[in-house]
C-alpha cells in the first residue's frame, strides 16, 4: 500500500492580511485531522502548514493511499424481537436486514450478549478503508467550510463562495494527482509563484519538492513563519546598518509577512523637518498607514529615516525607494497640517464643544461626561491625598483632544495628542501626563498611570463608564460588550490591587452614581457591578497563577478593598502550608453546612450554658485569641491572623468529638450553635476558610 507526502493546495487572490495565519492554520489542522478520522494517517504523523498572500497550502507526511479494513459491529435489536419461539427471524429483523443490506444467512454468525438488561444481537462486518482518492475533496471542502472567514464573496458567473477568488488546486499524493474537484476546479499538479519575479505556472514534481520548487521557480517563501523569519533577519540586518533600533515591531511584522511573498527590505528616509511632529504621530502614519518599519536612536526618538518590505527584489532599487520615499511624504505633512491647526485652537477653547457630542442617548452629550469624570476626579484625589484641583482640570480635559483633526485622522492617538496639546498650551506637566494616561491601561499586560492624580482620572473615567452602563442595565452578555465595560473594569482592578491603591470599590462606586443625579440609574445595580468586577478578578487572579481554591476563598467575602486581595491570597496560600490548615478547613466546612441549615437569629454564647468541657475550652481559647487576630487585621498582616487562628485547631478537633452540637434541649442547641456562629466569624476575616477543604 503506497505512503507518501501529501501537497494539498488553494492559489486564491490576495488574502486579508491579518486573518492570513489563522486561515492558514485551521486549514492544515482540519485536512490533517480529516485524514486521520479516516484512517489514511496517523495521528502522530507530522503536517506543515502554509500560508503567503495568495495561497493556502498544507503539507502531511505518511499518508496511504487507502485506509487499513476495520471491522465493524453494529447493535441490530434485542433476541426477543429479532427471533421468535422457534428460533425463526422475524419480520422486524427480515425488514431490518434488509435496511442495512445484510444477508439472512449472516443471522447464524451474529453475537449474542447483553446489552443492559436485555440479550441483543450484534453484526460483526469488515468493511474495506477509504480511498484516498474517494474522499480527500470532501476532506479538502469540509476544511474550507471551517475556516474563521466572516465574510465571504462570490465572483465571475459562478456560485462558488469563499474569502477571495480560488484559481487554482494542487493535490499531489507523493508524485500523483489525487483527482477531485472543489471550488468548482479540478485538481492538477501546477501552481502559480510570484505575480511578477515568477517564470509563469510551474509544474510540481512531487508533493515534498512544494515548497523548495515554489521558492526556486516562483519566488515565493510559501511558510508563513519562515518568511516572517527572513523579513526580521532583513530588518534587523538593516537597522543595524544604519545604527539604529527598530522599537516593538512584532504586530506590524505579522501583517507584513502575510502582504509579500518575497521580502526584501530596502532603506527609505524623510526630510528631517517633519520630526518637529510629536513622533506618535509620524510612527502611526507610517506603521498604520504605509506600513513602514520607523527606525530609533539610542534613546528612542525617531529617525528620518525607515524601513520598506518590498515584495519585488531587484537589482536596482532606487525606483522603488523613491517612490515609497514620494507617498510617506504627504502622509507627513497631514500630519504637521493637523498638528498645526488644532494648537491654533488649543483644548480649553473646545471644552464647550464636548456638550454638542452625544455620549449615549440615555447618559447625555460627552459634556456631560467629562463633569462627572471631573468631579469624580476630584473626589478620589482628595482621597489619596493628591491636589484635587489639578486631577478636576485633568479629567474636565481628559476627552476634549477626540474633537481635534489629528485624533479625528489617527484615534489611537487619543489621549497623546491630548498631552501634547496641554504642554503647548502651557498647562502643567502633572495634568497633561494624567490626560494621556488615563486610557491605561489600554490593554492586557500594559502598563499603568503613575502617580496618584493620573491613576484618581483613570479610575474616574472608567469607573463613570461602569457605573453608568450598569446603572441603565446596558451590561455584557456573551460576547457583547460594546462599550468595552470588560477592560474597564479590568482596568480599575490593576489600578487598585498593582499601585496599590487603599481605596473602597464600593465606596467608590456610590461616590460615582452621586454624579448621574436622581431618577437616571436604576437603585440596585450595585452589587451587580460589584460582583461583575469580582469575577473579572477571579480571573485575573487565576491567570496570574494564585491556586483556584485560594482565590475562592477570598473572593467568597465579596472583598472591595482590592488593594488587600493579594495580600490575603498570599497570606491563604502561605496558611494551606500549615499542618493544621485542612483540618481546620474542613471543620469550618461542617460549621457553615450546620448553621445553613439554621433560619432562626443565633444569639451570642452565654458562658453559664456551656456544659461540656470542650465547648468551654473552644469559648475561652477564642475569647482568648480575638484580640490578637483584631489587631492584625488592623494592620493588614493576614498571615500572622491566620497563624494564631490555626492555634484553634485542638479546641476545635475537641468541640467535634466531644460535643453533640444538636442537643435535644433547645436553649443548649441554640447556645452551641451561637458558639459555632461566633467561630465562623472569627476564623473567616481573612477569607472563607471552608473553601480550601478537600472535602
């Protein structure tokens, strides 16, 4: 049975650039798992996936031709119905048969065993394996079907859909066209190269030359990752050339590599008049707009000069240079035209305008929304201690650079510009700095405001954003989440919990509803709010590697000083090491599950009740230890509080052996059960201790 490599391949019109290396992926994973969910390769066998801007192509090692026979058994129906008294087949099982296309005289070879509380009967067959041949197009469609393509095109005459016209399709079993046809193409063993440095459609010899003959021949690195690898060897060589540095460069180069398919990079520059523009600016109109790699020096301030990926490589080129050199330069000076025109203006003079920018039909007009950041700003600097009156202005101008031509031309940089702007106007370093930074962090991992007037902006922008949305019942459901309220509050966590910040979130969040005025949100929609940021910190606590059972515990006492979570984690995780830490765990497990059962007021334990000596010993030893635990926690060393807590341990092993907390005598009962609720309080300051019970 023959065993070869197998080429599939899809030459289509350029491809979208940042959805390339998922199509490429999702395509090769599905063929290969097709093959292997037909037996026609093994699972372990390795498949290489390709992806350049005009194709998508998967390669797969050992692959048959035909799939291995399986035998077969299949459940036919129970004794009693297939055969009657004499032993005969009935006519259930004739006309069951004959659905199925099995021979009466199978009958005598068929199994008989139990299949739950009835003996059944079970055909056993062999069937022969599948071709690769009879079924490797369907695989190759069912992998298109499945690609992530959110929108798809038709062209020419034909009915045929998918992400850009297909005009071509290679199957090649080892040195073999596998025939089939998809797409409304059949299969052959050509392929097409690069649209200009190719020699025209070339022949593939066998499936393993794919890749080195398309290189050779068509001029085209065909894998995506080892053409993203030889675009950052060329950038690198070449900013090396001009001693300077590339900066973050990443994102852009995956975007790059799915646009060439043979990259060589060329040096272009700029008249160095332009760098008198803030260089977010000329960085994102190049990056953005020309795709072009910006070089840096030492200290990280902009170049006149940057880096081109052409897809053309020749001997020559100055024309390709000059040209690249010709279209950046009108981007550039948009962008010092923009600069120039809103200084004119200035943000001061466009606060007003914000009241004629509707923020949210029920929330009122972006005005609105900065008097309430504004304010809230103020409430949270005077908290931390920060000059209010500097965080007010921040957050009064925090949203006015949005009405500016550059921020209207280029949103990202939002916030910068504001920045910018303030320090020409003469504004102070402090506010300006706040007016940028309270965006952050924009995104997982970034970094946070510093200092205390950034972070009061930052949390009053986007916790107004919060509670504003909460308070109207605008909230996220699944994947919705319009207004981006998820970041948000993701945002205020790493805010509070990573500066830190000794801040209540649900102080804060009533300060925040004070700003909407009476009647605009609804009356409960803070505790909501509270427990959907609860939940982002569960997460966010989880993905930064604190044990499941320990970040429940904490989160189960609805904490809303942020700050302290990760100091009580810490301190829980450290407890969990103790020796007495499961037995006490599990004795508070079986306290909470007793007094759940209890829908009567519990009144403290009166000492001239208690009858046992263990439960004397429980009180006093508690009584003892309170204190100490109450001073620890006013000075936030939850360790030392739960050091002396796991000091109950014995006393509490004592009170369950020793004593019937169920007592026939209803005062007693009630008095025990007090007791239990009294050291439930006590051992559950820290977090719910009865969470990190195994049991």
């Amino acid at each position: 049975m023959s065993v070869a490599t197998l080429l599939v391949e899809l030459v289509t019109e350029e491809l979208p650039p940042k959805a390339l290396p998922r199509l490429g992926e999702v395509f090769a994973t599905r063929i290969h798992a097709g093959l292997v969910a037909r037996g026609l390769a093994p699972a372990t066998e390795s498949f290489r996936w390709f992806a350049a801007p005009r194709r998508l192509a998967v390669t797969v090692a050992g692959v048959a031709e035909r799939a291995q026979p399986q035998e077969v058994t299949e459940k036919i129906m129970p004794v009693q119905i297939a055969l009657d008294a004499a032993g005969e087949a009935t006519p259930a099982l004739l006309k069951r048969l004959q659905s199925k296309g099995i021979p009466l005289d199978a009958v005598a070879g068929f199994e008989r065993r139990m299949d739950g509380k009835s003996e059944t009967l079970f055909y056993t067959r062999t069937e022969p394996g599948a071709g690769l041949d009879a079924v490797l197009a369907d695989i190759v469609q069912d992998a298109i079907k499945a690609l992530p393509i959110p929108k798809l095109m038709r062209w020419g005459s034909s009915e045929v859909q998918f992400v850009r016209p297909v005009h071509k399709l290679t199957m090649l079993h080892g040195a073999r066209v596998v025939l089939g046809r998809v797409l409304e193409l059949d299969a052959d063993r050509t392929t097409m190269g690069h649209r200009f440095m190719s020699r025209g459609e070339i022949e593939l010899a066998t499936a393993d030359a794919y890749e080195p003959t398309l290189l050779a021949e068509g001029k085209v690195i065909p894998e995506f990752a080892a053409r993203r690898a030889e675009i950052e060897r060329q950038l690198r060589a070449a900013a090396s050339g001009e001693n300077a540095a590339l900066g973050e460069f990443s994102d852009l180069l995956d975007e790059v590599c799915a646009l060439v398919e043979h990259p060589t990079v060329y040096v272009g520059e700029f008249e160095a008049a332009y760098l008198e523009v803030p260089q977010e600016c000329l960085i994102l109109t190049m990056r953005a707009n020309q795709k072009y790699f910006p070089l840096f020096d030492d200290g990280g301030r902009l170049l006149n000069r940057f880096l081109i990926v052409s897809n053309m490589r020749v001997s020559d080129p100055s024309n390709i240079i000059e040209g690249n050199q010709r279209v950046v330069r009108p981007r550039l000076a948009d962008a010092r035209f923009f600069l120039e025109q809103d200084k004119k203006v200035g943000l001061s003079a466009r606060i007003a305008k914000l009241g004629n920018v509707v923020y949210h039909n029920k929330l009122g007009s972006l005005g609105d929304r900065v008097q309430r950041i504004a304010a809230f700003s103020r409430f949270i600097a005077a908290q931390l201690g920060a000059d209010a009156a500097l965080a007010e202005r921040a957050g009064l101008l925090a949203k006015v650079d949005l009405l500016t031509d550059m921020v209207g031309e280029f949103p990202d940089l939002q916030g910068v510009m504001g920045r910018y702007y303030a320090l020409a106007e003469g504004i102070g370093e402090t506010v300006a700095d706040a007016i940028e930074a309270h965006y952050l962090p924009r995104f997982a991992g970034d970094r946070l405001p510093v200092g205390n007037v950034a972070c009061s902006v930052a949390l009053a922008d986007k916790l107004e954003s919060l509670i504003g949305f909460f308070g109207i019942g605008d909230v996220p459901t699944g994947d919705r989440d319009p207004f981006g309220l998820r970041r948000a509050a993701l945002g205020v966590l790493r805010i509070l919990s990573e500066t830190p910040l000794p801040l209540d979130l649900a102080v804060l969040i009533e300060e925040g509803r004070s700003g909407f005025g009476s009647g605009l949100l609804t009356d409960d929609f803070a505790p909501r709010l509270i427990d959907f940021m609860l939940e982002r910190l569960r997460n966010l606590l989880r993905d930064g590697g604190y044990a499941h059972d320990a970040v429940d515990a904490v989160i189960a006492l609805r904490p809303t000083r942020i700050d302290q979570v990760v100091p009580r984690l810490d301190a829980v995780q450290a407890f969990q090491q103790m020796p007495e830490a499961s037995a006490l765990a599990a004795a508070n497990k079986r306290i909470i599950n007793i007094l759940k059962k209890v829908d009567e007021p519990l009144p403290e334990p009166d000492v001239a009740l208690l009858q046992e000596d263990a439960e004397k010993a429980l009180f006093h030893q508690m009584i003892e230890v309170a204190p100490l635990v109450r001073s620890h926690m006013g000075n936030d060393d939850y360790a030392e509080a739960l050091r002396v807590l796991a000091g109950l341990r014995e006393a509490v092993d004592g009170f369950f052996e020793s004593v019937m907390v169920m007592s026939d005598e209803p005062v007693i009962r009630r008095n025990r059960l007090g007791l239990l609720t009294m050291l439930a309080a006590l051992m559950n300051q820290v977090a719910d201790i009865s969470r990190l019970s195994a049991q």
